[in-house]
C-alpha cells in the first residue's frame, strides 16, 4: 500500500471520526464536584437579556429546582431555555407574585429555573442576578452546582433588597474572584 493510500485512510477516518462527533447530541453535561452529571446553565450575556433578566428590576424572588416541572411550567406566564446547548435542559419560569406588598411595586415575578437532577452553572457566571434591584429571596441554591465556576463577579451586585441568603452549598473551590460579589 502506498503512502499516499494510507494518508487517504487516515484523512478518510479522520473525517468519518468529525462528522460523528458532529451528528451527536448537543446536550452539555458535566461533572459535578460529587462525580454527578448536570445539565449546564447559559452564562449570562447580552443574548440573555431575551430570557428572565429583561425582568431584572421586577424579579422577586429565584428558585433554582431539581426537577423540571412541565405543568408549572406550561402555566406561567413565560418561559425560556436557559441551558448552555439550547436543548431544554435547563428551563426558566416566571410567575407573578400575588403575595409582593404595594410597597414592593406592581408586577413583581417569581422566577423558577430547573434542570433534571440540578443544574451546573456555566463557569462564565458573571453578573448572574446584576441589578436585580427587586430581589428578596433566593432559594433552591443547593440545586445550583458551582464547583467549575471561575469568578463569582457581580454576582448579586445592586441587589440591596436581599431578605436573607444561604450560600453554604456554593462550592467555591475552582473560584478566582468574588470581587463585586456583593456591590
């Protein structure tokens, strides 16, 4: 067999290699710091501004769920995919929140965002609820996996009407910045 034949084989394979790796599910997955896969979460940015956050400054309150619930989901007055692959493996759900006082301002939502076992959040995760200037409360955050996030910039920056806040389940470990986190 002459080199040019076994050069064709291997560009041939090559090839065959690409185009299956191409056809193959976009879903992202990755492993979480407990070995689990979850569905990863799109990194906030100006392609987001179509989802929840158009709602920045009437977002009440953010709970993050294990599972996607289809029929809430169905009922509520919004929702988007949020997941990293645009494949519905991550959803984000709005409601309104019958329950804010006046003094909270009229139309504020409770957003509910779900992927099947939790959701890994993407490790570009700046500005994640920026000038939610609304918000009183989230919850669920242990849903929330974060041991690939790289910087926690911005996190909750302009958010001064936080209630209370548990993020003892935040695994910062692959974390180089929290600068901002709390502006």
């Amino acid at each position: 067999m002459s080199a040019t034949t076994k050069t064709k084989k291997v560009l041939s394979l090559l090839l065959a290699i690409i185009m299956l790796f191409t056809m193959m599910p976009t879903t992202i997955f990755t492993l979480g710091a407990d070995g689990e896969s979850y569905p990863v979460m799109e990194p906030y940015n100006v392609s987001s501004s179509g989802d929840y956050h158009k709602y920045f400054n009437k977002v009440y309150s953010v709970t993050f769920l294990d599972k996607i619930d289809t029929s809430a989901m169905n009922s509520a007055l919004e929702s988007w995919d949020v997941s990293a692959a645009k494949d519905g493996s991550v959803m984000a759900w709005m409601y309104l929140n019958d329950e804010a006082t006046v003094a909270d301002g009229e139309n504020r939502y409770d957003v509910y965002i779900a992927g099947e076992g939790g959701i890994q959040a993407h490790e570009d995760t700046t500005h994640m609820f920026y000038v939610f200037s609304s918000l009183r409360e989230v919850s669920g955050i242990e849903n929330l996996h974060t041991g690939n996030v790289k910087s926690f910039l911005y996190w909750f920056g302009n958010c001064g009407k936080i209630e209370s806040l548990d993020l003892s389940s935040l695994d910062t470990s692959s974390s180089t910045s929290f600068k901002y986190m709390f502006v």
